[in-house]
C-alpha cells in the first residue's frame, strides 16, 4: 500500500478485500453444491451467477432420452395386441378345422382365401405391432398420426371383412362363435390403443415436459440480463444477483413489495429446518423457487379467470359453490367459492402453517406432512388423501411444493405437484399429480370477521377412472372440505372464548 494513498482509497481497497473474501467463503461453502461464478467490477461490485452443476445437465439429458414407465405399458399393450391375436386364431382353427391339426393350419395359411380364413388377422396385428413399436419405442415419436394410421386401416380391413367372410362355412362345432371373437377383439383392442396413446402417453409426457422445463429453467452466464421480467422477480434475487460496492445488506423496495412477510408469531414464524439450512443456495432449492413461482402466475391467471366456468355443485349467489371447466393441455379444473367463518389472516395460518394439524379435522386428508421447509414462503409437503365417491376412488397421495404471497390484498397460497428424495412412490397409494393450484382468502366487504375462499384444483388422479367419477369426487372432497374448515374454525372460537372465560373467572377468584 502506498504511502500517498488517501483515506478513501484505503478504505475502499478495505471494502473489496472484504468483498472478495466473502466470496470464497461463499463458494466454499456452496461448491459441492452448485458451482458459482463471480465476476468483480472496476468499481468494486460483483456479480454473482450460480451455474448448474454438470452432473445435473448430463442427468436431464439422459432423462429426456429414456422412454417413459407409461410409454413401456403402451409398448407391452401392442405386444399383447399381436400375442392375444395370434392366440385366438390358434384356438379357432383347431377348434373349427376339418381332419387333424396340421391341415388345419394349412388350411388357414397355405389355402387361404379372405372369404373363408382368418389368418389375416394375425397378420393385420403383426403390422400393428411393427408399426407403433417402430414408431413409438424405437423412434420416440410424440405425435398420434401413426397410432391413427393403423386404427383406421384395421378399421376398413375389419369393416371388409365382416361383409365378404363366410360365417356359415362347415365347421366340426356347429355352435362355434371364435370367429366373432377373433374379430371383435382385433377391432376392440386397435380402439384401447388408440386411447391409452392419446389420452395417458401423450399428456402424461407432455406434462412431463412442461415440468422439466420450469425445474431447469435457463442457465445464467455472464450475458444474461440483471433485470427479468415480473414473472422471475424471485429468480432475480437468488440465481443472479448484484450486489453494489459498499451497500448494505438491506432488502429493495422491490422485494419488500414482491413477498410481504407477516409479523412473526408463535403460530407461523417458523425456521428453516436444519437440512434446508445446510444446502442453503443449493441447485435443487433453486429449481424448487423457480417451480413454484412459476406456478405462481400460471394459477393466478388462471383463479382470476371469470368466462367458461360452469356451475358442478351448488348456487352462484349462495355460501358454496363449485365450478368447473376443460382448459387445453391441463384437463379438466375445479374452482371453489365459499364463505369461510373467519377472518383471512386465521384461515391463511391455518392453511399454510398449521397443515400437519389438518387431518384431526378435515376428513378428506388422511396424512400431512412437512418434507422440507426452503424459506419462510415456500415449502414442500406430503398428503394423503382419503378415498371418495363411496369407495370408488381409492386414496392418493400427493408430493407438492407450496409458496404463498400477498396479491390484491389477499392472502394466496400457490402450489404444484413435484418429487422429492426423502419419500418415494408407496405401494399402498396410487401417487397423484397436481398442476398449478391457489388457495386464495379474502376478506368479505364490511365483514372482517368472514374471508371467501377461492381454491384453484388442478390434479390429476392418475389410474383408470371414468370422468363421471372423478367429477364426483372432486366435488364431494371440495364441499366437504369446507364444511369441516368452517367447523373447526368455529370449534376454534368456542373453545378461545371459553379459555378467556375461565381466565377471567380465575382472576376474578384472586381478587377476591
């Protein structure tokens, strides 16, 4: 250091020592984690910017390679297709040939005609089979032309073939109905595939999709923009971030105004648990922010959304009401309006911070829990819901990240379906899936005491259930959901005035 240098510069070469060493310390701490690059400005400022390990990108590559566990099934579907018809042909030609097995066969094959053999069933389920496995296992395709291709072509064929075949040739059994059913079942099972590709392959990777690519996100380098747009206003601050020289470690108005934090109470100012502490920074917690907050602005658009909604259970104008509607490439939603005996700041604590207290009261949970806690705003939790419709809906559990957030002076709780190490599928449950959801609580106009609940369900039972069925149950869970809620907030309040009663009393009895 020289001798001629002012105060200023003496502590300004203070600063950017000190700067630079809390960087180390940063990456060190962070390094098996994430790696980070850090770039120092003439002025003293850095700018950091957190790169996704190797190990992940090569992980997301592999997936995106691998056929999908529904995209198996689909394959073993075809192979069925092909072995069933192969089987049945079999069985009709011993059971319908004239002298022994073999001329039988060459009856079927060698001699066959398209009016008296039913050999060519076979074949039309060979040429399905080679087809959809090319098409589908081999090149990955994810478009249903070639699936429509062979259903239509099995069409026509079957169509043909009921008019020219010889249904009253001479048989050894007089009675025997197989070449119906060799029929019926190559036209029946060209229609499950068509089905079990277009509305479980195609959406379930689909979604698939969609999610890996809000988990991965762009990776930030050196020219990525400081300023994004309002949908990554939470990125901002954790994936790339500047920090000035010499400022201090208070937060924008920006953020302020982006997640407005309550004041802290015993009830909900709760910390983050130490495993989240410990990988404070890491690569998963950022995706896990960057999906919620997502989701975030997918839900909100979606809950304020007032055209297409039609009315499932309930009255416009009444305490209850559900509605529904289809929205392309996400299915069929659900939305709640009800009337909650509350104000919003209680049903917001009792939604968000006391979940694993919920199934004593709401019976349509069997199971809730806190997996990891990433922040004061987001979290991730496991639920286990209880079976509906009588019985016909077995119970799923659900693996969701949550964050909440005040917009329009209300209380919002964003949630949508993740995975997470420490609780693999179950066996005794089928794992279901949420799309983007929001638990909305405002207050009632010159009613503070009472907040509307808007709830936002977008979930994906998974499993073979008929429509009808699933509507039934959402609709029952929903209803029942918020007669139990307003139940317990009453219990709630009984049992508060009745502890302010007793104090009262006892305080009284010491005066005395």
């Amino acid at each position: 250091m020289s001798i001629n240098s002012t105060p200023d510069d003496i502590m300004a070469s203070r600063d950017t020592k000190a700067q630079e060493a809390g960087n180390i310390i940063y990456r060190n701490v962070n390094g098996n984690l994430a790696q980070s690059t850090d770039r120092l400005l003439p002025n003293g400022s850095i700018i950091h910017s957190r790169v996704a390990s190797s190990e992940n990108t090569a992980l997301s590559v592999n997936r995106s390679k691998r056929i999908s566990t529904v995209r198996r099934t689909f394959c073993l579907i075809v192979l069925f297709d092909f072995i069933l018809s192969f089987i049945l042909w079999v069985i009709y030609t011993q059971i319908s040939g004239e002298g022994s097995i073999g001329e039988a066969f060459i009856k079927e094959v060698d001699q066959y005609t398209f009016k008296k053999s039913l050999f060519d069933t076979v074949l039309l389920a060979a040429w399905r089979f080679a087809v959809l496995i090319l098409s589908y296992a081999v090149i990955l395709s994810r478009k249903p032309w070639m699936i429509g291709v062979t259903t239509f072509g099995t069409c026509v064929f079957l169509l043909v073939k009921v008019f020219i075949y010889d249904f009253s040739k001479d048989s050894v059994d007089k009675n025997n109905t197989l070449d119906y059913l060799v029929l019926l079942a190559s036209f029946t099972i060209a229609w499950v595939e068509t089905w079990f590709l277009d509305f479980k392959v195609l959406p379930s990777e689909q979604k698939a999709l969609e999610r890996d690519a809000l988990l991965q996100g762009p990776i930030p380098n050196e020219q990525t923009s400081l300023l994004r747009d309002s949908r990554a206003r939470y990125d901002q601050v954790n994936d790339q971030y500047y920090t000035p020289g010499g400022s201090d470690t208070e937060h924008s108005e920006t953020e302020k105004d982006a997640f407005q934090s309550i004041p802290a109470t015993r009830t909900h100012s709760r910390s983050a648990s130490r495993a989240s502490i410990s990988s404070w920074g890491s690569a998963q917690e950022q995706d896990y922010r960057k999906l919620a907050r997502e989701c975030a602005d997918i839900a909100w658009r979606l809950i304020q959304s007032t055209d297409s909604w039609k009315v499932e259970t309930g009255k416009e104008d009444g305490p209850l009401c559900v509605y529904s509607k289809q929205v392309p490439k996400m299915g069929k939603l659900f939305k709640l309006i009800g009337i909650i005996e509350c104000s919003p700041f209680k049903c917001f604590e009792e939604l968000y911070h006391n979940l694993e207290a919920s199934p004593a009261w709401n019976p349509t949970v069997l199971e809730c829990k806190t997996l990891q806690v990433i922040d004061e705003h987001t979290d991730i939790c496991y639920s286990v819901s209880a079976e509906a419709a009588g019985g016909m809906v077995s119970a799923r559990d659900f693996i969701t990240v949550r964050c909440w957030e005040r917009r329009d002076d209300a209380y919002a709780i964003f949630s949508v379906g993740t995975t997470h190490p420490d609780m693999p599928e179950q066996k005794k449950y089928v794992r279901g899936e949420n799309g983007a959801g929001c638990c909305m609580m405002k207050e009632v106009p010159e009613e503070p005491d009472k907040c509307e609940l808007v709830w936002l369900l977008n979930t994906n039972l998974k499993g073979w259930l008929p429509q009808y069925l699933v509507d039934q149950s959402f609709s029952g869970f929903l209803t029942d959901y918020v007669k139990a809620l307003n139940m317990h907030m009453k219990t709630q309040e009984e049992d508060q005035m009745m502890h302010v009663t007793e104090m009262d009393e006892n305080m009284h009895g010491t005066v005395q």
